[in-house]
C-alpha cells in the first residue's frame, strides 16, 4: 500500500531533525522522535521522549531577569542502541550515519501499521560490510511499551561485533536553539539498576513537579548457530552515571541474520493504578510478550484506529491527510480518554512552545467529536479541571467569572512567557500575547460542538453548562457601556493576528473591540443563554445556587449579547477599533530586501520597527469568524448585534486582509482556504495546498523539526469532513452545503454521529451521499439548504447539489 507508507532515500543531516519529527511514533501516552538510536544529542540529531502531561518548572536568568517557565520535559531516553566492529583492544569506532562508515541509508514510515523501519549498510575501515535493518514501535495497544528491532547481516565475512544497549537519564530539553539561553535540565536523582530479569531500569524524578519516571528495558538475542557461543555472547551489565548500560558480543555468520530486540516498558507517578513508577516498569516489561506477539497486536489496535477515522481521499493530498491523521492520532488517542492533558500546539513530536496548550483544540476536537468523542470529552474535562483557576486569574485582575490562559499546562496558571526571543535580532523583548482572552470563546466553542455532535446532554447539563456560565460572565463583566456609541465595548485585548499587541505609540499594551472578541464572545453569551433556559429545573437551580447567578444577570447577558460594538472601516470589518488609521505596509520592498516575510513582526523589529503601526496580519483575524460559523450563522449573529452583514460587505473584508496578511502560523493558510471556499473558490486550493504542505515541505523555514503543527494537521482533515461539505451538527441533525472543489471531485470518509457508527459520506461532482449502518438507532435527519430527508439505518440517499 504505497499510499500509507513514507519513504526517505539517503542520509541528510540537514533534514535530519525534521525527518524525526515527521517519524515521531506514539501512542497518546507518549511518543518519541524518530531520531537514529546510535546517535545522542548534537546539532544534527535529537532524540525527544514526551508523555503526555509531564511538566516541570524551572527558573533562568534572561536579559538580567529572573524567568519562571514549565516545560513539557524530555524524559530519558529509551531508544540508544549502538554497535561496532569487536576487536581485542575494544577501540573500534561505534557506528553512526554521521560517519563516513555509512553507504546507504534508507527510513520507511508505515502509517497504516505505525512502525519506522531503518535500512543501513556500513564499511569498516577494513572493507568489512555490516547490513542493518531495524524496526521499532510505540506501542498503540499497551500505552507504556515500546520495542525496537535490529538485525545485523554480516557481507562477505565472519566475525563478532559489539552491541551496546542503554537507557539515558542524561537529557536535557535542548532541542529548540531560541530557548538555550533558558535552564534545560528537569531530571535530578538519577539512578540505574538490574531486574530480577533480564531487564535493567532507570529511575529519575522532575525537579519542581516532582513526578517519579520509571523505565526498563529487556534486549534479547537471537541464539546462535554454535551453542558453545551462547555464554560468550550474554548481555552484561555496565552501567554508567546516568546511565543504564548493557553490553552484548554478537557472532555473525557471513550471509545470517541475527536479531536483537529490546522492549522497553514507561511509567510515572502521574499514571493510574500503580503504586510505584518503577516497579510498574519492571513488571511489565518482565511480563510483555515476544516481538512477534507485540507487533501483532498494535497493528490490530491501528487497523482499528484506522477503521473509526475511514478517509478515502484519492491522489497526494489523500496520502498526506493520512500522514495528518496519523500524528493527529499519535497525540490523542483513545488512550487520552484516561489522562489529564490539554491538545499541546505541537504534539508531543517536539519542545516549541514547551508543549503548552494554548487554542488548538479549536481546529482539532472539531475533527474528534465525530471519530472519537471519548476523546474529546476528555480534553474538555482538562479545560473543566482548571476552572478553578481560570476563576481565580479573572479575580486577579478585577473581573469576575472565568478567563482562561492563554498558554495552560499542569495547574491551569498563565504559562505565557514575558519575554520572547526575536532570532533575527537577538533581542528578548516584552510578551504581551497573554491578553489573546479570546482562548476562552474557544473553549465554549468546542463544548457546544462537541454536545451537538455527540448528543452528550449529561455534560452539556453539568461541567458544560459550568463552563459556559462563566465564561460567559467574564465577557459581560469585561464589557463596558461606551454612552457615545451606546454600544457595549471590550478593551485592552490581543485577537488572533498577535502581531497587533498596542496602539502605534502607547506604553500601554492590548487594543479595544477586536472583531473576532467581540463578536464570539456575543455568541458565548447567546449560547449560555440557551443552556440555562433548557437546563432541566433542578439543575438550573443547583446552577443558580453554585455560581450565585440570577434572572438580572442574565437579562444583562442578552443585552451585551445584542449590543457589543463591532467596528468598520471603509466598507469591511475592521480587525479592531482604529485598524483603518494604521498605515499601508509596502509588501513588495519588504519582500525585495528580505525574501520570505512570512514572520514580519520579526522582520520590522530587526529593522527598528513595528508591525503595530500598519494594516498587516500574521494569519486569519476577522477570517476566522467565517471558519467557525456557516455564511447563515454568521449572518445572524451580526443581525442579532444589530449590523447588516450581507454578502458584498463580507466579500470585501475577505479580499481586503487577504492582500494584507503574511500567513506566520501553518494555521492561516488553512483558515483562507476554507473561507475562500465558499468566496472565491478558484483560489481557495492554494491556501489548501498550503496547509496540507505546512509541515512535510517545513514552509515555514525549520519550525516543524522542533515539533509538528497539530492543530493545523487536524484542521486540514476538517476541512474535507466539514469545510467542504459544509457540514454541521446543530439541533439533533446533520446540516450539509457542501461546495465543489475540482481538486477533489470524489471523496468520502465515515463518523460517528449520535450512537451511529460508520455513517459514510461521500462527495461526487454535483451530489452528496449519506449513508447510514444498521442498528437499532433511530433514523438521522439530514437537512440541505432547500430540504430534509431522514435516512432509515442500513440505507443510504444521494441528494443532487449545484456544482456552480
């Protein structure tokens, strides 16, 4: 099947570190990078092991400044495995792809059963070939395992080599060069020790979060063919400070394979149902089965991944979204569903942004309410957990209800770094991102699809309706009553451009009436609204009772609602108060003297400036209102704030930021070529194209090696599940307008929608299919633009669309 599998010819160390990213392998619980097991930590290569939700904090000094920042720590690593040539001294040089030992080197990504294969040949310096094929796994039905496999062929010889094992305590994260200047090293108490095995561990604990890491390792040989080498060739142990060393001499007969397979086992203190992290490593790694047995069944738990997330997109942009779909699910798996973690912006492939969470599970749980609602549930119980604190930050700055950060990680606390590091300049300067409130009208969104697409009243009744409510009440206290305008106004605020942080001049950061606050945090008050009044009365009252909420305040809610002041400015929408009075960017001389601007916050602080004084974007603004809700959704939701938005005035505010906008984030390139879609679809491929491209081409200049784009991977699935089609769950059946791309004439994918499984759905040239499986559930409805059908389970309807 070449369509699942990736494939990359030679050895490039210029491509090395984002070839790790893209072989990332794991399990929802923990992944590692597809780094070379005989390799350390360099400049070239960089071995990264994450679980999911495992931070510590650490302080550094920055620009003569005390920093507190936690981090998504880089646990040992597991993977170390090297070999050499044996020779009576024992200083034969251990082999590595970055010597001039190496011939060949081939690596083979096979989505479909989630294993990378690496196919080497090296030379001695005697002439003397030595064929390797390794092949290793994340375990995808047993979250804490993984296996790696070498064979070793000796060519044209006999002899033995050395093999050494290993489990390093030694990291450090290390692995994004503008955060080197900060404190890296999160692992203290380091310790190594022998099983009553095979098996030798490792122990360590995080300096300030304290979790205890436990880690074993089995590593097997194959017997061989004389059993009088049988003893010679048993694995010793040899440990070193920090690390956990084994030592194998291997005979190889000229032409035969040998095999060494070591099988690792994880755990930490965080993890449920154990009492020790260590003696849970031990015992599970002396209790896994063979290789074989292992292999099997995670390819049987991948078949079945694959089989709830069915896409059948044809031709290159099929085989990428598969690759989207696999480190998609590599992140959050039905194995999060039993975890405390938030959707990291990078996966758990890299250290950008230190695995914090910010609003990506904006374009990620849209995909997973569908294939995986257990999922997403879980990921909102995350958001649930630390209202709390998001109750306490809004106090702390004088409001009341709940602001949630904008960077989160363990405790629900404002992770977002002070200072940041402009690379072109070298300069630290101020991070005033924390006022992007709008992470909060992200959250409420993604309760509300994942209730509608689920049918999960239960949570919309209790934690959802929790979290509704005080969002909701922050955006009504922030609002202040502006008599001039009478209109209700927020200020003081960042929107999703980021590169407007102040007004031109002002000392004081933040801006006011932002488009895309203003107008979703009337829909988060709309929406709190209706789940109150339909809350069954018993539950309104216990709502009531717990959060001291009354008729007034809601009275007050649904005027805010209807009366917060959007701006605009010569006949479009005006990204925030005062946008149209920014000065014009010349794009072409920016582009003559520095190529690709991509980052033009950097490039204008380099040259002094700043992209605060002109009408410039980083990625989709006010284009994002037309992402989240349908052209008739948004449309009365304007009407309900007393503005005309009809279909010329939004054509122009897409035309008018598209020419002004540098596309920074992999995710603007996504949001144009869904707005675009459904306004000018001859260009919207370009921007698709973009986004499926973002990370396998790294466009945006070595930012995917330090970690892969998840939200934007799961948004470019969405936009084959939802954006085209147009496809909504909203008021107990599925909306379609689906719109035709030619550069994807056919295709389909299943979901799961309210207790059906596998409902199929498929776009041909002018006609949608749905198809429903046989159950005992009741019929869906579907509704168009222009009617309703209901489908029956175990039929299927085609409904005609117009393709112009």
């Amino acid at each position: 099947m070449p369509e699942w599998i990736w494939t990359y010819e030679g050895y490039a160390p210029g491509r090395e570190r984002l070839r790790e990213a893209l072989c990332t392998l794991g399990n929802g619980y923990f992944a590692t990078r597809g780094a070379a097991p005989e390799c350390v930590a360099d400049v070239v290569h960089y071995p990264g092991t994450y679980a999911a939700g495992c931070y510590n904090r650490l302080t550094s000094t920055v620009a003569g400044r005390q920093v507190v920042n936690e981090d998504m720590v880089n646990l040992p690593n597991w993977l170390p495995l090297r070999f050499r040539m044996h020779t009576m001294s024992g200083d034969a040089p251990w082999f590595h792809p970055d010597s001039p030992a190496l011939r060949e080197h081939r690596q083979r990504l096979d989505l479909y059963s989630g294993t990378l294969e690496r196919s080497l040949r090296y030379a001695a310096g005697d002439g003397r070939v030595l064929a390797v094929r390794q092949l290793r796994f994340v375990h995808m039905g047993d979250p804490h395992l993984a296996v790696l496999r070498t064979q070793f062929t000796a060519e044209g010889w006999s002899g033995n080599i050395e093999v050494e094992a290993a489990l390093d305590g030694s990291v450090t994260n290390s692995g994004v060069a503008r955060y080197r200047e900060l404190n890296g090293s999160h692992l203290v108490h380091v310790n190594a020790g022998d099983g009553d095995r095979e098996a030798v561990w490792l122990r360590c604990r995080t300096t300030t979060s304290d979790i205890r890491i436990g880690m074993a390792a089995r590593t097997t040989a194959d017997e061989p063919g004389d059993p009088r080498r049988a003893n010679a060739e048993r694995l010793r142990a040899a440990h070193e400070p920090l690390r956990a060393v084994q030592l194998m001499r291997l005979f190889l007969e000229d032409g035969r394979t040998r095999t060494v397979d070591k099988t690792v086992a994880l755990h930490t203190s965080r993890d449920a149902a154990i009492s020790d992290p260590l003696h849970a490593a031990v015992d599970r790694v002396d209790r896994a089965s063979g290789f074989d047995a292992l292999l099997e069944s995670h390819r049987t738990a991948w078949r079945q991944l694959w089989g709830r997330g069915e896409l059948d997109v044809p031709g290159e942009a099929g085989r990428i979204l598969r690759l989207h779909l696999f480190h998609v699910l590599q992140t959050l798996s039905p194995h999060t569903a039993d975890l405390d973690v938030g959707v990291p912006a990078r996966g758990l492939h890299g250290e950008a942004y230190r695995g914090h969470i910010f609003w990506d599970e904006l374009f990620v749980l849209p995909y997973l309410n569908l294939h995986f609602p257990e999922v997403s549930r879980a990921l909102l119980m995350y958001r649930h957990r630390r209202l709390e604190a998001a109750l306490r930050l809004a106090r702390d700055i004088g409001h009341i209800g709940a602001m949630y950060p904008w960077q989160s990680g363990s405790d629900g606390r404002e992770e977002t770094q002070e200072l940041h590091l402009n690379p072109r300049s070298g300069r630290w300067l101020p991070d005033h991102s924390r006022l992007q409130h709008h992470v909060g009208s992200a959250i409420a969104y993604n309760v509300w699809q994942y209730c509608e697409a689920s049918g999960d009243a239960e949570f919309l009744h209790t934690k959802g309706a929790e979290m509704l409510t005080q969002i909701a009440r922050f955006w009504a206290h922030c609002a202040t009553y502006d008599e001039d305008r009478e209109r209700y106004r927020i200020r003081g605020v960042v929107g999703p451009d980021e590169y407007h942080e102040a007004y031109p001049g002002s000392k004081l950061p933040g801006l006011d009436d932002n488009a895309y606050t203003n107008v979703t945090a009337a829909w988060v008050l709309a929406r709190a609204l209706d789940v109150i009044r339909e809350l069954p009365a018993p539950r309104r009252r216990e709502l009531s009772e717990r959060t001291l909420l009354d008729e007034s305040e809601l009275e007050h809610w649904d005027e805010v609602s209807r009366r917060l002041y959007v701006p605009f400015h010569d006949g479009v929408i005006s990204q925030f108060h005062g946008y149209g009075d920014l000065t014009e960017l010349d794009w072409a001389a920016l582009r003559a003297r520095h190529g690709d601007i991509r980052r033009l916050d950097r490039v204008l602080e380099a040259e002094g400036d700043t992209v605060n004084r002109y009408k410039a974007s980083k990625q989709a603004d006010v284009l994002m209102l037309g992402y989240l809700f349908s052209p008739a959704e948004l449309r009365g939701l304007f009407r309900r704030l007393g503005y005309d938005l009809d279909g010329d005035t939004w054509h122009r505010t897409v035309d008018y930021y598209l020419e002004r906008t540098s596309h920074g984030s992999t995710l603007s390139g996504l949001v144009h070529g869904w707005v675009l879609a459904r306004v000018r679809r001859q260009d919207a491929w370009e921007y698709c194209r973009e986004a499926l491209e973002g990370d396998i081409a790294d466009l945006h200049g070595g930012t995917t090696e330090e970690g892969v784009h998840l939200g934007a991977m799961a948004g470019t699935l969405d936009l084959v599940q939802r954006g085209l089609t147009g496809m909504e769950t909203r008021s107990g059946a599925l909306w379609f307008d689906p719109v035709h791309s030619p550069e994807l004439p056919d295709y389909g994918f299943s979901i799961r929608y309210h207790g059906h499984w596998g409902v199929r759905v498929r776009m041909r040239p002018g006609e949608l299919e749905i198809g429903v499986p046989d159950s005992d559930e009741s019929p869906i409805d579907v509704r168009l633009t222009d009617r309703m059908v209901s489908v029956e389970p175990g039929t299927s309807c085609v409904l005609p669309f117009p393709v112009g």
